[in-house]
C-alpha cells in the first residue's frame, strides 16, 4: 500500500471531516446500542434457567428494553451510512472536478500522447472504484474501531481471563490480511493499468468502425482485443486469488477464538464462576469482537483496487500544466494582425527535429498560405502560433510583443480557427453555431448561416435552426459540418484566421461559395491557410513553400510558377492530364 497516496486521498476528505466526526459519532452509539442486546439477552437467559420460578415481569421488562436498543441501533447504523456516503460523494466530486481541469491545463502534448479512453478512464472508472473503496473503508473503519474496543471493554467486565485468549489469538487474523494485502498490491496495480489499456483500445476500434470494417480489420483488432482482455484476466485472477485468502484465513482464527471461549466459559461455569447467560453473552461478544476481522478481506480487496486507481488519477493529477504565464501577462484586446516569427525551431521529441529556423514577418490583413507535402510543419506552425506547443528555442510575436508574455485566452480569442477535423456538440444547430459567442442573437446567427451558403440546408433539417445534433453529429453530412464549423468562427469576427484544410470536406461546387465567403471574412484580417488544394490559395499574397520544416520558396502564385521549382512540381502534379 502506497502511504502517499491515502495521504493525498485523505486530503481530499478534509473539507468534510464535519461530516466524519458526525460518522464517527453515529457509529459509536449504533455500536453502543448493539453491545447492549447481548447484556439484556444474557439477563433474560437468567431468569428462565434460575433455580426458582421464571420471572415473567423481568424478561418483559428486558424484551421492551431490548426492541428499543435495536431500533436505535439501527437509526443510527442508517446515519452512519448517510455521512459517510455524502463524504464520500462530495470526495469523488472533487476528485472528478480537479481531474477535468487537470485536463484543461496540460498541454496539448500530453493529449496527443495518450489514450483517450485511457483518460476517460481515469475521470470516470478509477474515481468509481476510489468510490466504493472510500464508502466500505469509512463504513468498516468507524463501526470496526468501536465494536473492536466496545466488545472488549463489556468482556473484560464479565471475565478478564477470556477476554486476554480473545485478544490475544484474534489479531492473528489481522497480520494473514496484511501479509496477504502486500502480496495482492502489484496484482491490482496492474490491473487497473490493464483495464484503462483496455478502455482506450474500445474507445479507438468503436470511433473508427468505418475503417475497421472498411480495411476487413475486425479479425485482427478482437485479437488485440482478446490479448490485452486476457492480460486483464490473469492480473484479476492474480489479485483476487490472494484476496480470496484472506477471508477464510481470518474465519480460521476467528473459529478457533470461538470455540477457546465456548470450551473455557463452559469450564468456569461448572466451577461456578460463570453463568449460562455470561457464558451466551461472552460468545456473542466474541462473534461480535472477531467481524471486524472477518470483514477485513471485502475491505482490503475493495481498497487496494480503490488505491490502485487513486494512483493513476494522480498521475494525471501530477502531470505538468502548461508553462505558467507571466506573472506580467497582458490580455490582447484585439490586435492589429502584425505578426513575427524570429528563429523558432521546435521539435516534438529530442531526437527529431521538425521546425529549423523559421523567419517569416506578415503585415496586417496579409493573407499567408502554407503548402508542403505531408509532415513538413505545416500544422505545427499553427500549434506554434497559437501556443498550443510553446517553440525550443526563438520568439513568436503578435503586434510587437512576445506571445509568451501574453495571455494564452487573450491571444486565442484573437485568432477563429476552422480545421480539417470538424467538431460538434450534442446540441442544436443554433448553439453549436454560437459556440464561441453564446450571447448572438438569431439575426446574426442566421446572417453568417447565409453567408457560408449554410441557411440552405439548415432550412431543410426537421427543426431547422432547433434541430439537434447528434453526439458524432452523424445526422448531418461531413461537408454540412464543416460549413457549421466556418459559419462558428464567422460569427466571432477574430481579427486574425487560421484555415487548415477547412475545405476538405467540402464538394468543389460548395467550395467556390465558401471560397468566396471566406475572401469576405479575410478582408483586412490577418489569415493563415494551411492546403492541399493549391486552387484555393492562388489569391495569397504570399505562399509559403514547406518541406523538412523549413521555408524552401515564398511569393505569390504566379511567380512561384515561374519559377518552376517544388511549389510548380506540387502545383502541376494537381493538374496533370492523364
């Protein structure tokens, strides 16, 4: 058992040790109530098995007093359970709240580095199993404690002797359970890594079906499937095979205890020191005294997954966040769209370098175009640009200042992106067209619908502007979404624009409107254009020519065709008649 971890996990229940004192409390008269019952039922048995008439009148008396103690006892079982669920909640709320934003502040790379689903299951998995272990810990931790200590206090008033056998053989069953935990910590932490690898594969076979089926991959991805399946099998097997021996183990001391205080109360009782009802009431104490122990094996099981799991949400919580923002930061209002770049060179990994050296100077209201063939740099450039990567070495400047010294929000707030991945939200064409600016009214939402020749089809969806968007938005075309995409930044109005590849998805005869609805929106704004398709950037007032992250040509279309080197070569490849 990782130490760190329940420390860290138990500062997260700090806020709520109102709650736990309340718990605590709960628990101590739940138990206190319950100790009771044996005591009355011990005086009850003495009035029947005593040597005169059996007294009527005192087993009524202890029969009303016994329904009561079991009412209480149960009342306060019941609130017991009630504050330690409501800390345990309001623990895991926090837990999946922190592990969201924790989401939002780590940079890009690390998204892009791992599994989705293996996140997914970090905030959503992991955090319901810290759950349940929490509920059960708290739950057994406070009634164990109190009955531990309650049971011994009322065997000690009955006999000492007994309760020093009881004492000194039931914790044996205590150190099996540890010694067996030890064993079964590797089995569940690999298990839990093991379930979360296998989130992540289901959550990219289910989001790629079309190319699964498409490529007849099926056979080979439920292989994969089967192998990290069966990987979590044996770590399962392992971890609940040592688990399962703790219950048996424990019941074996706790049998022995049993019959030590049956054998040796029933000696004292034939000498006389002892009655039939102290004996009754010694051996439901003794029961009562070794549950705790009996239930360590459901509670060790539940919390080494629990611990398991809180690791790997604090990996997550661990993870660096993006680098800090100057202290002196300023907010960019609404830049004028100069823009530097001044020897960046930037590289994903130490070992391969992809951006070298990049110098580029664009004016306001300057439309750049950004061709290459394919890993060039051509998207990483916009990454650079809008801090989404910060560059190894150089500087990047919006209207004279260093983007490092600018607000991440300020300096994306000034730049409407449009790429060749569209997203939409669960929700209606009319909020996923307000995305960026919720508080548009339909005129102006409506007005940029027409504008990328969008309002057509909208008009024809079942509750046109109401209709709501599926959550894979697969009610809805590719190229439809694509023009919803366009018409969310269009309606921001950002002084600067980045289009990468926005018109992939897009049929030529859509694309000629949406090129000139694009020409419109670039009027007087800064615009960088990331294409495969050279036709649509020939009116660029510069072309940026990528290969290797470096820029091999730059000028405009006509005179980089004049030229005739690589942009002609890409230009011509596009356009060869066969």
């Amino acid at each position: 058992m990782d130490k760190q971890v329940v420390k860290r996990l138990l500062k997260f229940t700090k806020p709520y040790i109102g709650y736990l004192i309340m718990a605590l409390i709960c628990a101590l008269f739940s138990v206190t109530f319950t100790l009771l019952g044996p005591v009355l039922i011990g005086k009850g048995i003495d009035l029947i098995i005593g040597p005169n008439n059996v007294d009527f009148n005192g087993i009524l008396k202890i029969i009303v007093i016994l329904m009561a103690t079991i009412i209480l006892g149960a009342l306060f079982q019941w609130l017991m359970g009630l504050y330690t669920n409501i800390v345990t909640q309001k623990t895991v709320k926090d837990l999946r709240i922190a592990s969201f934003s924790k989401i939002n502040e780590v940079p890009l790379r690390y998204i892009d580095s791992n599994p989705h689903g293996d996140i997914i299951n970090r905030v959503v998995n992991d955090i319901d199993l810290i759950s349940d272990g929490l509920l059960q810990g708290f739950t057994q931790l406070f009634t164990g404690i109190v009955t531990i200590v309650g049971t011994l206090l009322f065997m000690l008033s009955i006999n000492i002797s007994i309760a020093l056998v009881v004492v000194l053989v039931t914790p044996l069953s205590l150190f099996v359970a540890s010694f067996i935990a030890k064993k079964s910590h590797n089995s569940f932490k690999v298990q839990s890594a093991t379930r979360g690898e296998l989130s992540g594969y289901i959550e990219e076979i289910l989001g790629n079906q079309k190319v699964v089926k498409a490529f007849s991959y099926e056979d080979e991805a439920e292989e994969k499937f089967k192998e990290i399946n069966s990987r979590l099998y044996e770590s399962g097997v392992k971890s609940q095979f040592y688990s399962s021996l703790t219950n048996p183990s424990t019941r074996f001391v706790n049998g022995i205890v049993y019959a030590a205080v049956g054998i040796i109360g029933a000696l004292l009782a034939i000498k006389g020191k002892l009655t039939i009802g102290d004996i009754s009431c010694f051996l439901s104490y003794a029961n009562q005294y070794t549950k705790p122990f009996n239930e360590i094996s459901g509670v060790v099981t539940e919390l080494q997954t629990a611990f398991a799991s809180a690791k790997r949400v604090f990996n997550l919580l661990d993870e660096l966040p993006e680098t800090p923002e100057d202290k002196d930061a300023i907010s960019l209002v609404k830049a004028d769209g100069y823009l530097e770049i001044n020897n960046v060179n930037f590289s994903y990994s130490e070992n391969k370098k992809l951006i070298e050296n990049l110098n580029l100077k664009v004016k306001p209201g300057n439309r750049i175009a950004i061709v290459g063939p394919t890993g060039c740099g051509k998207t990483t450039i916009i990454n650079l640009l809008m801090r989404f990567y910060d560059v190894t070495s150089g500087e990047i400047k919006v209207d004279n200042a260093n983007i490092t010294h600018l607000t991440r929000e300020g300096l994306r707030r000034n730049f409407g992106m449009v790429l060749q991945d569209t997203w939409l939200y669960s929700g209606t064409v009319k909020e996923n067209i307000a995305y960026g600016k919720v508080d548009a009214t339909d005129e102006e939402i409506i007005e940029v619908a027409k504008a990328t020749h969008a309002h057509n089809f909208i008009m024809r969806l079942p509750n046109g502007y109401d209709t709501l968007i599926n959550d894979d938005g697969s009610n809805i075309s590719q190229g439809q979404k694509q023009l919803l995409c366009i018409a969310r930044v269009m309606l921001t109005k950002p002084p600067m624009l980045i289009l990468d590849e926005a018109t992939s998805s897009i049929d030529t005869r859509t694309e000629i409107y949406i090129q000139k609805a694009f020409d419109k929106m670039m009027e007087g704004r800064t615009s960088f254009i990331v294409a495969h398709r050279l036709s649509t950037i020939k009116e660029a007032d510069r072309i940026l020519v990528m290969n290797a992250g470096k820029i091999i040509e730059q000028g405009k279309h006509e005179q980089l065709l004049a030229a005739n080197g690589f942009y002609a070569n890409l230009y011509n490849s596009q356009f060869v008649k066969e």
